[in-house]
C-alpha cells in the first residue's frame, strides 16, 4: 500500500521598511488558496504570522531590516516560520520582555505548538497549527 502525501510550501523575504503587512496577506492568500481550511484556521493562522513578523521587527534589531517568512503544509499540518539574522535572545531581552505584550501567548493560544531556534546571529520562531482538512 502506497500512501500519497501532498505538500505545498513557500518562502519569501520581507523588509521591514516596506507595507510587509500587505505583502504576508497577499501571499497566504495565494498559498491557502488551493488548500481547504476553515475561515477560523485561515484567520488565526494569518494573526499568527504577522505577530511573529511585527516581533521580528520590534526585537531583532537585525542590521538588514528583513525577515524570511515561510508556510509549509503536509498533510493537515499548517506551518509558519518567521526567521530574522538579528540578536536573537539574550538574556536581557528575555528579562526584559517577560513583562512586556502579549504575543507569544497569542501565538501559542491560537497554534498547536511553538518552537523557537535561538542562533548567534538570527532566531526562527516556528509555529504548528494542526487543520481539519487538506489539500483540494
């Protein structure tokens, strides 16, 4: 028995001196398009995205103003990636934003799993979001 496993995924930089908004709705719209999830799965997947771009941009402080955004989905796993070249996490941003917004409570909320890869230059917040149906 042979079982078929679909996948879709893309990769996209984004500047943080641009309407980067505008351009991570533009492409989950066209990534999603094909893929037959509900508005709820759509709408918190998207507010997850750009929560983990706007804490790209605030904390990074990386010296390119950019951010590699990715979505992968495999079978009825939905993933979002968000991964800058800045500071990553030091100690005193840690201390520091643990009194801070609300963010990665948001995403971990609305996201079945969460994994943060903390690197000497850079951090990828990876994000898991398990969807009730698949591809069309």
């Amino acid at each position: 028995m042979v079982i078929e496993t679909r996948e879709r995924k893309i990769k996209f930089d984004i500047s943080f001196f641009s309407e980067y908004e505008k351009t991570i709705e533009e492409k989950f719209d066209d990534f999603v398009n094909e893929l037959d999830l509900s508005k709820e799965e759509k709408k918190s997947i998207l507010t997850v995205t750009m929560e983990l771009a706007l804490n790209a941009e605030e904390h990074s402080k990386t010296p390119d103003h950019k951010a590699t955004i990715s979505f992968f989905f495999r079978d009825t796993s939905f993933m979002v990636g968000v991964e800058d070249s800045g500071i990553g996490w030091t100690n005193e941003s840690k201390n520091k934003d643990a009194f801070r917004g609300n963010g990665l409570k948001m995403v971990r909320a609305l996201m079945d799993s969460i994994l943060v890869s903390d690197y000497k230059k850079g951090l990828t917040v990876t994000a898991i979001k398990e969807v009730k149906r698949g591809l069309r």
